[in-house]
C-alpha cells in the first residue's frame, strides 16, 4: 500500500512570528521519491513534520490519499520516519528496537517473523543481537531503516539520514535507500542539504529558500532551466557562474551583453530566446554560465556556430584527477546570492524583546527576496565601468583586484599555468540571463514546465 500526499497552501510559524513555511503547495504521488532540498533554515524538515504530524499546520491543508489529515495522530498516518541520529533505544538490541513498533502496534502478535525478514532484507541477519553501541554508524543507520520498514508503512519520511556519515559509507547507503524505496514502491520523502543527495535519488527535487518553494522538477529540469537564481547557484557542482553584466541592444546594430571589459556578442539572427532580452536595453542583469558552457580554444580552435570568444587568465588550478578546474579572470564582475548557504533571512540572528519599524521593515524587505529568489548583491566595483570595449584579440589583460571570476571544467593534462592568458570560447545556448531579482529571462520561462528524462 502507497499514499499520496497533498500539501496546500500550507504555513507555519514559530516564536515572534516568524514563518518558517510560507504558504508551500506540493503534490506527491503514489510510489514517488521526492526530494526537499535547501540550504539550512529553508524549512525543509519543518515540512516533514507536518506530514508526520509531528508538528502543528498553522494554515492550509494536508490530504492522504485526497482525504483531510491535519489532524489525524502521528500513529493515524501510516507514515514511518527516519531520523537524522538514528533514534535508536540503546538498552535494545537491533532486534528489539526494530520490533518495538511492532509490538506497541500489536501486543499479542510476535513480530519475530517480520523482524527477521526485514534483517535479510537489508544484510543485517548477523546485527540483531547487538546493542547501539556495538555498532558503526552504518550499521546503525540500517537498523533504523529496519524499524521504519518492518511496519510496512504507506509513506517514508528520511530527514537528513545520511548526514552524520562518512562519504564513502554515504555512497553506498544512498544506493541502497534507492533500491529499498523502488522494490517496496513506498512513497518517500526525503529531506536534504547535498545536492548530489538530490540529484542521485529523487524522481523529483523541490527547492526549498527560507520557507518558500523555489521550484519542483525532475533533476534534469531544476538543473537545465532553473527558474531563478538561487535554484542555478544552489544546483550544481561547481557552483554555476554568475557574473554582473549589462544589455546593449542599439537599433540597428548588434546585441550584445557587457562583462566588465569584455562583450558577449550575440550571434545574428537572434534566436527567440536572445530576442527577449532587447527590453532589457542599458539594464544590469545576472549572466549564469556553467562550467561545461565554456571551452578552451586551442591554437587551431575555431569557434562553433553559437559560440563566442573573450580571454581570460589564469588565476588558480584544481585537480581533480579525472579533470581540472580552472579559474580565469576574465575583468568581469561576480554577483553572490545572499543567505545561500547561512540561515533564514528572516529568522532573528538574536532575539529581540520590541518590534520596532525598522525590523518590521527588515521582515517586509527578507520575505519579499525570499518570494523572488532574493536581491543579488554585487561586489566593490561600480557599475559605470561596465561598457568599456573587450581587448583586441592577442592583448594582454592586466591582472584585476577581483580572483578567478569564472570557473572552466577541462581535460587535467591541458598543461595550463597560473597567469597564462587564454582564449576562450562561450556556448550561447548554454547562457542564463537573470533579471536584477533574480528571476530567469533567458531562456524564455514559458520553456520552463516539462524537459524529458
């Protein structure tokens, strides 16, 4: 038996009102893995929760299976979680602390039968007679799985399971939660801050920003067409990178988007996409490249259809071993999503006994970001200095105040050096363009809604 799982218009909030969810809808289907991925503070487990029945919904509604559920009892829900710290009694055995719910749901049923089936089901046979502390925190984790799937729930709940382990161990479970959720079919929501987590798990990702939800797609769309800035900063590894820019769009003439000292060109004709941004004429926007939209032309490299070409140093090599990633400096001007990886911005760093205008204002001015992906914050250099022409190709670029500016990922044995200026190449069908809140405009929102797995 699966559930599914409808969350309408649902908020809640904590001491001096602060809303640590804000009027989140969400559908998941019978048998579906979602993923609620954020930064810490996002609201992510309060979801959770809520589902579980572990906390109050202040507003809105939660459906099972279509049917109202606010305020069925956490033991009404045929739900099953686990936790973060495992949660496991430590005068039990493995044995006695996967039964325990078995036995409290049916007192004169032996729940011995279960127990072991369960035990091979996860390769734990050998474990069921040790305590906690006799046990790796793999071990541990799996004993806690077993608790949760002996019950032969209608849902998991998984709040950060992974965490408190170590990366290697952390491979190894994710592909094995994997393989649990798809063989028993049992909806599952699972709560994460790793990406990769994500990304590798879920048949759908939904990114959650300071209690707001950002954006719901299969991995391949949140990371293909994210709908706004922050899901393009937090998807991705290396991060995506973004870059203050402003649009030329003279009449009659080339359209073009400054970086700093340098130009991205765009090809004519235009494409539909590019089109959209000539109503964006002498504004700052936000350009998003990630590190495969960028090449390094070689001597004899010649510039594909759709790419273009500006120059950059280099300022710092990472080896990665199977590649490498470069930073160059390219004179362009980064731009950095506030709070993308620290707390709330409207969560009180310390309590405050009054509420005067100026924290209303604060909370009024937060929650407006968090709704739009928040305001993007630029640094130190002016924008007045943004439409000086790109150097002519061979000139040397001066080395700037600002690091590496843009990140390459390349073939490790390219035999790069620090200071080396290069030339390279920008795939125009792989630009972002964001407006100054941050939301997409390139490529048009209207491609958001489906991209194919």
């Amino acid at each position: 038996m699966t559930r599914a799982i409808s969350l309408h218009d649902v908020s809640k909030s904590y001491t001096h009102g602060v809303r640590v969810v804000d009027r989140l809808s969400l559908d998941i289907e019978p048998g579906e893995f979602l993923v609620l991925l954020g930064p810490s503070g996002s609201g992510k487990s309060t979801v959770l929760r809520m589902i579980a029945g572990l906390e109050e919904i202040d507003e809105g509604e939660l459906l099972l299976d279509g049917e109202y559920a606010n305020d069925l009892r956490p033991g009404e829900r045929q739900l099953a979680m686990v936790f973060q710290n495992f949660a496991l009694y430590k005068n039990m055995t493995s044995r006695d602390n996967i039964g325990f719910p078995l036995r409290i749901e049916s007192p004169d049923t032996d729940p011995g039968p279960r127990v072991e089936a369960t035990a091979r089901m996860l390769g734990i046979e050998d474990l069921l007679d040790r305590f906690p502390a006799q046990l790796s925190g793999g071990e541990r984790q799996r004993v806690a799985m077993g608790r949760a799937i002996a019950r032969r729930p209608a849902v998991f709940l998984m709040d950060e399971p992974l965490s408190n382990l170590d990366a290697k161990l952390r491979n190894h479970l994710r592909a094995e939660i994997s393989g649990l959720t798809r063989e028993l079919g049992v909806t599952t929501v699972y709560v994460t801050h790793d990406q990769a987590e994500a990304m590798s798990l879920g048949d759908r990702v939904a990114v959650m920003r300071a209690g707001v939800l950002q954006q719901v797609g299969t991995p391949r769309s949140v990371y293909a067409l994210p709908r706004n800035v922050f899901v393009a900063a937090f998807i991705g590894r290396p991060r995506i990178n973004l870059l203050r820019g402003v649009v030329h769009a003279p009449l009659g003439g080339a359209m073009a988007i400054s970086l700093g000292k340098q130009y991205l060109r765009l090809p004519e004709p235009l494409s539909l996409d590019h089109q959209l941004l000539r109503v964006q004429q002498g504004r700052e926007v936000i350009v998003g490249l990630r590190s495969e939209a960028v090449r390094i032309a070689g001597r004899a490299s010649a510039a594909l259809p759709g790419e273009v070409r500006i120059t950059g140093l280099v300022e710092h090599l990472e080896f990665q071993g199977h590649e490498m990633l470069v930073h160059f400096n390219t004179g362009s001007h980064p731009a950095v999503v506030p709070d993308l990886e620290g707390p709330r911005p409207d969560r009180p760093v310390r309590r405050r006994r009054r509420h005067d205008l100026a924290t209303v204002l604060d909370r009024l001015l937060s929650r407006a970001g968090a709704l739009r992906a928040g305001p993007v914050a630029t640094l130190e250099h002016p924008a007045d200095d943004e439409a000086d022409p790109a150097p002519p190709e061979g000139q040397v670029l001066q080395r700037a105040a600002l690091p590496g500016d843009l990140i390459v990922r390349t073939a490790p044995d390219l035999g790069l050096r620090h200071g080396m200026q290069v030339r390279l190449l920008v795939d125009l069908a792989h630009l972002f363009v964001f407006d100054q809140h941050g939301e997409r405009i390139c490529p048009a929102p209207a491609r958001l809604p489906q991209l194919e797995d």
